[in-house]
C-alpha cells in the first residue's frame, strides 16, 4: 500500500520532535513523506502537484504538532486549495476509497486532552476527520504521541501507524 505522508510545522525550523519522526519515517518503504514547509515556503501550493500525489496514495497522513486546538495554518491551506480542487473540480471521487489518518504530537500530556478542557482529542481532531470522510476516505483512528519530547519518542509504535 501506497502511504502519502503530509508533514506541516508552523515553526518548522525550530522542530525537534517532528523532524525527529520524519527522519525515522524516509526508510520505510512505500511511503512518500510530503513536507509541506519545505515544499511550499511562501505558501503557494502546487494544487496539480499535490493532485498527483494524492492520485498515487491509498492511505493518506496529516502529520502536525497541535497548536490552539487545530493544524498549522499551510495544512489548512492546503486542504482549502486541493479539497476544494477535488470536490469541485474533474475529480469530485478522487479519494474516494483511500484511507485517512492523524498523526498529532502534543506538548501536554494524555489527561490534558480528556475533556476537562470542554473538549477531547477526537473532537479536536472531527474538522478534519469529517473533511475526509465527505471527501470519500475510510477514518482510521488518529495517532497521538503526548508530552512530546525527542529524547522518549515511540519510533517504533509511530512507524508501526504509517504502513
């Protein structure tokens, strides 16, 4: 199976945690790790480019760090570039039949995300998830990894989620 990893960081530059996953992610095979900060760092996105991308994917990853309860600002970019592309484009089915799935880091821990906040993880994450879903994915459940720090990071359990 085919996995395209999409990576965005708003302060990509100063990540340790997630260039620390990314690195440990580029020997899997049949999978391609898609930065969107690198790739786009004036943040204009090449819609035919992520197109194409998607086209080869059956399982496709959002990867970012959770900021104020949401992704970072070029992943939802992103999403309003190339969904809206999609859906009301040549290729409205595009993604039907292929499978999505969140991979978050967080800096606070398991319990800070149970509700008590008014709001737990899975809600967080539903925009996303509901995009995907009316988009024709399968939901597959999200990843998270709390209390993120490089030097305790479960590379083995995070590259298990990527296959």
């Amino acid at each position: 199976m085919q996995t395209l990893l999409i990576i965005s960081h708003t302060f990509w530059e100063d990540s340790k945690v997630n260039k620390a996953l990314l690195e440990s992610a580029k020997s899997l095979p049949n999978l391609t790790a898609h930065n969107l900060n690198v790739e786009y760092p004036s943040g204009a996105i090449n819609v035919a480019k992520e197109v194409e991308l998607l086209t080869k994917a059956q399982k496709i990853i959002f990867q970012f760090p959770l900021f104020w309860f949401s992704t970072p600002a070029l992943m939802k970019e992103w999403q309003d570039r190339v969904l809206t592309h999609i859906l009301y484009g040549k290729t409205p089915k595009l993604l039907h039949g292929k499978s999505f799935q969140v991979i978050t880091t967080l800096g606070g821990s398991k319990d800070s995300y149970d509700g008590h906040h008014g709001y737990n993880l899975e809600t967080i994450l539903t925009p996303l998830t509901s995009t995907f879903r009316y988009c024709g994915c399968e939901i597959l459940e999200p990843y998270a990894i709390f209390s993120a720090k490089v030097d305790s990071l479960p590379i083995q359990e995070y590259l298990s989620h990527l296959g």
